[in-house]
C-alpha cells in the first residue's frame, strides 16, 4: 500500500488516560503543550482527525501563519457530521470527510465547494491521499479510537506524547491511547525514542518515538 509517512499526537494523564470517562474536550494540558501540538502541524500536508474529537474540541484544524494550509480530513464510521462545527465556518484547507461504514452512512448534509465525501476503508483513504492529494507527510491528533485503527494497520511511523503528570483520569472506561482500555493490539508495535523533554515547572514530558522497524 502506498501511503504518506504518518505521525499522531497525544497528550495522556499520569494514570494512561487520553480522556476521562466522559470524554472532556481538550485544554487540560500546559499553553506550552498547545503550542508544541501547533508546532507538530507544521510539516503536515494534512491534519487527520476522529469524528469524535473534532466535536468535543470544536476544531477548525489549522497552522497560524502558514500560507498553504494542510488538507483537513476527517474519520467517521457512520456519518452525520454536524455543519455547524467551527470546521466548517472558517478559512484553510480542503475538507475530507471520510465515512468508512457504508451500510449505515448518513450523509452530510453539507455542500461546499471546499468538502469531499470518501466513502472507502482507512486503508484505501490513506493510499488516496498519497495518489491523488500528493499527501507525503499526515498528521493524526486522535483520537484514540482513530490512532488504534491505524496501529492495528501498523502505518504510525512516529509517535509524539505529552506525559501530564498532573492530572489524573481515573475510571476503568477511561480512552487509552490505543482506544478501548484493556483491549490490546494484535502485535508488538516497537518504536525507539528520539526526544525526551522534561518540564517539572509545567508538570509535563514531551516525549517523541520512531519505528524501529
């Protein structure tokens, strides 16, 4: 499969948690973490993101002051995305929303001239973006659910954390980085560490990992 090398992004609490139980939006990590989540984008040719958490954060998926504004795709199993997300009302780059349950898709209610409608697998949206959009380098910010499909594709060529140490989740249904907690991958994925950055004043570690094989 031809596809663009793919990097994720996530912050997770001091007891393995992306999110608690109820699923809070984003905001719970240091401006340092946002600004380094804003810094990641920067090479991006596109911003991937869940359904899920496009809604709980109110999206727009943009990089300030860049000049060529990376594709904004977007992954749900079923459709029914709501038009009036901040993602839809606000300047950057072209939408792709990605339905990837066909039998129950419900589709968007949403014509505009900058929004494409996928119906296909992950995998075969993935190859899409390489062929079609020239996608080299995409940028997935979760969520868990999302970043578990594509471990399980075994296509996350690096993986960048912010270990929160002050915060605790707690709850057994808590989301893990991989998704549903206690619900293990198939295989090993191993990566190696290529960046440690310690900050006790924020309570914070920003963390890096590539493949290593």
């Amino acid at each position: 499969m031809q596809r663009p090398r793919i990097s994720t992004n996530l912050a997770i609490s001091a007891d393995g948690k992306i999110s608690a139980v109820a699923r809070i939006p984003s905001g719970w990590t240091s401006k340092q973490d946002h600004a380094r989540l804003l810094e990641l984008r920067e090479n991006a040719d596109a911003l991937l993101v869940g359904k899920g958490t496009l809604e709980n954060d109110r999206m727009t998926m943009r990089v300030p002051g860049k000049t060529t504004q990376p594709l904004r795709c977007v992954v749900s199993r079923g459709g029914d995305f709501d038009a009036e997300q901040p993602l839809f009302h606000s300047t950057g780059g072209d939408i792709h929303l990605l339905v990837t349950d066909r039998e129950s898709m419900g589709l968007p209610e949403i014509a505009r001239p900058n929004v494409t409608l996928h119906a296909q697998s992950l995998a075969d949206f993935l190859e899409r973006l390489a062929l079609t959009y020239a996608v080299k380098n995409l940028h997935c910010e979760g969520g868990g659910q999302l970043i578990r499909a594509l471990a399980e594709l075994d296509v996350i060529d690096e993986f960048h954390l912010t270990l929160a140490g002050h915060t605790l989740f707690g709850g057994k249904d808590a989301t893990t980085p991989t998704g549903v907690p206690a619900a293990f991958l198939p295989a090993t994925r191993l990566y190696e560490m290529s960046h440690f950055e310690a900050r006790p004043d924020m309570g914070e570690c920003y963390l890096s990992y590539i493949r290593s094989c």
